[in-house]
C-alpha cells in the first residue's frame, strides 16, 4: 500500500500466498490522503505527528491503518482477533515494534480521552452505534472526527448515526468509490442510551432451547431476532449420546452450543468464534439460561491450538463473506480443522445455504457426506472422521 509517508508491505491473516484479497482498500489510502494534508509540509516527517493527543482507530480491519499511523502510538478497538493477528504481523513486516499500537478489542474499555477518533465504517450498524455510544463520554469539542468507507458502505443511516451520537456530520466527495465522513463533536448533544447487548426470548417448538433467552452484544449476526438458518439447523441437532466433547464452532450467539449443553448436561461444550461481540454474545446466553455442565468461551482462529483427535462433535454454520467479500475461505479452513480435532468416529455437522455446495468440499475431505436434511434454502450435512 502507497501512503503519503512510504510504502507499506501489508496482508491478511492468516497469510495465504493464493488469496488475491488486499489488506486494504480505497478508503484506507483516502483517510492517510487526507490527514497527511493536515500536517506541515516538512521533508522526512513521520506518519501521524500531525496529530496530537490520544489517537483512537476503529474497525481497521487488517492493521493497515495503525501500521500506517504507528509512529504516533495509536489505539485500534477491533471485534476481530484476525484483525488483531494481522495487525501484529503487518507490524513486524514493516519493522515496527507491536507495543506502538495499543490493541483493545469492542468488550474493553476505551480510552478515557480521545483526541483523534478515525473511523473504519464497518458492515454493522449496530456495532457502529454501540462503539460511537462507548466512546461518547471521551470525545471533547476539539477531537478531530474522520469516518471512511467505501460509497457503498455508507448510507443516509450512517451519517445519522453519527449526528444523533456525536454531532453535525457531512460527507466528502467520492473518490475511488470511497468517501470520508467529517463529524464535529457537539458537547450539547443528548445521546441515547446504549440498546446493546440486546435480550430476547426464542420461540416455542425449537427443542431444548424453546423459550429459553438469547443476549446478543452489537454485530453479532441476526441481534434482534432467530436466523431462519439457525432454527432449521436446532430442529436437527444430533441426538445426546452421553459424556462427550462438542465445539460450536463460529458460535455466533451461542444458541447452538447451549441447545447442546440443556439436552446433555454431561458434554463438555467448547464456544468458539474470531468475534469478541460473538463470545460474550455466546457467554451471556449461555450464563442467563443457567446451562448445567461445562463450557469454555475462546475468541480464536477457529480451531488453532485445540489438540488433534480431541473432540467428538463439531457444529458449524460457517459464514461465506469476509467484510464485503464473498468467499468460501472460512469455511474450508473451518472444515479442514475440524477434521483434525475429531477423534476417530467424530462427527462435523454443518448448516449451510443449499447453492454453497458445502458437500463436495466435505466429500473431498471426510471421503463421504451424508444429507440429514434440507429444505428449499438450507441444507444441514454430516461428514464422519474416519
């Protein structure tokens, strides 16, 4: 990546030399245009001097901006533990220390002042909302305030949300399909009280979890509401067969895993997700529906550092975007690690949208799937660890 102070050797994480995928994108290089013409024109002078006090980035979500902005020390509060990864990496790739940057993740508290706040507009609303509500009480009248994004990110709700929390807000001109959003701090402003994490009941007829409670925290998929996916895949949940190890895996709000954990006190239920929101999400619900057993809650890269042959039962809804890109990724490397931790005999379930094709990868992987059943949208499969 070209920035006003150098290039940048920048990408993803985990690294694969086949992923096409860039580490950035249009609106990054945008913002780093725009904030270097608000330093002094000085030869030799570092990224980010320009700005003063506490510099707070948000949704950056490969590191490339922090990495950019090292040289002022900034925070980044991200929900992602890859982007948390990759920003260590890009880091060390450009031969800049780990302890420049402060890494926070959504469910820690921010700073106490911020006197920067930039902005990575990301695909969730709520998520925006609830870290523009956090990080309120920080902001002053004098915090420079940039949001940016792709156009197609940005929406008339966007700008509003900013204005409702924070202050006047405007947009600038598209440049590369990206656009910056300009927002002055108003001390006068009456926000809201923050919505998030949200409650709500489950419905009656979806086995052990009917009517029981789901807390989801901002960002997490389908807040308000039972996915139709998730419903079809807990109306075919194998059947309890005694003491044993179940991973759900990309656990989302948890709603799998504890569906598990009430129909068989005695499995051990091992939470698992990249998203901090997804894990408190899935600790909350599991906590309120006062769930016997044991459970372990980890925000991780999938199945890394869980020992191989350990498990018994994987349950997976795996997600095929990654931020707007459409990919099938995730899934594979979900699907691959999940093969390594099952024991002999183990079982990966999988609930999937019918035109993904999930079960010629399982087939390539397992040697067979099996179709447990499907409707018009979804299918769920279940693939055997020889």
């Amino acid at each position: 990546m070209t920035t006003p102070w150098g290039e940048l050797e920048l990408a993803r994480f985990p690294e694969d030399p086949r992923d096409r995928l860039r580490a950035w994108d249009a609106s990054d290089e945008y913002l780093l245009r725009h904030l270097a013409q608000r330093e002094p024109d000085e030869p030799g002078r570092e990224p980010g001097t320009g700005l003063s006090g506490t510099v707070v980035v948000v949704g950056d979500r490969w590191g490339a901006l922090v990495t950019a902005l090292a040289a002022h020390r900034p925070v980044q509060i991200t929900d992602s533990f890859l982007t948390q990864e990759a920003t260590r990496a890009n880091l060390a790739r450009n031969g800049v220390e780990t302890g420049a940057v402060r890494l926070l993740t959504t469910q820690d508290p921010p700073p106490g002042r911020v006197d920067v706040l930039l902005v990575r507009v990301p695909k969730s609303l709520a998520l925006l909302e609830d870290q523009l509500l956090r990080l309120a009480p920080a902001v002053h009248e004098d915090t420079l305030v940039v949001g940016t994004g792709m156009v197609k990110e940005i929406h008339t709700s966007t700008l509003q949300l900013f204005e409702r929390v924070l202050g006047p807000t405007r947009t600038s001109l598209a440049e590369r399909k990206a656009r910056l959003i300009f927002c002055t701090p108003d001390a006068s402003v009456r926000r809201p009280d923050n919505p998030w994490p949200h409650r709500y009941a489950l419905p009656e007829g979806i086995g052990a979890v009917s009517g029981r409670t789901v807390v989801n925290h901002a960002g997490v998929f389908c807040a308000d509401r039972l996915d139709i996916g998730t419903r079809f895949f807990l109306g075919h949940l194998p059947r309890s067969r005694g003491a044993r190890r179940v991973v759900d895996l990309g656990c989302g709000n948890g709603v799998v895993g504890t569906a598990v954990a009430l129909a068989d006190p005695e499995a051990e239920v091992l939470f698992v997700d990249e998203s901090f929101q997804a894990v408190a999400s899935a600790e909350a619900t599991y906590r309120a529906n006062g769930v016997p057993g044991h459970a372990e809650f980890r925000v991780g890269d999938g199945l890394a550092g869980i020992p191989d042959g350990s498990v018994d039962l994987v349950l997976n809804n795996p997600p095929f975007h990654s931020h707007q890109a459409t990919t099938d990724t995730t899934a594979w490397r979900m699907f691959t690690g999940a093969r390594r931790v099952l024991r002999p005999g183990g079982e990966l379930w999988v609930i999937g949208n019918r035109h993904l094709g999930y079960h010629a990868k399982l087939r390539r992987l397992f040697g067979a799937c099996e179709l447990v059943a499907s409707d018009p949208k979804f299918v769920v499969l279940r693939a055997v660890r020889r």
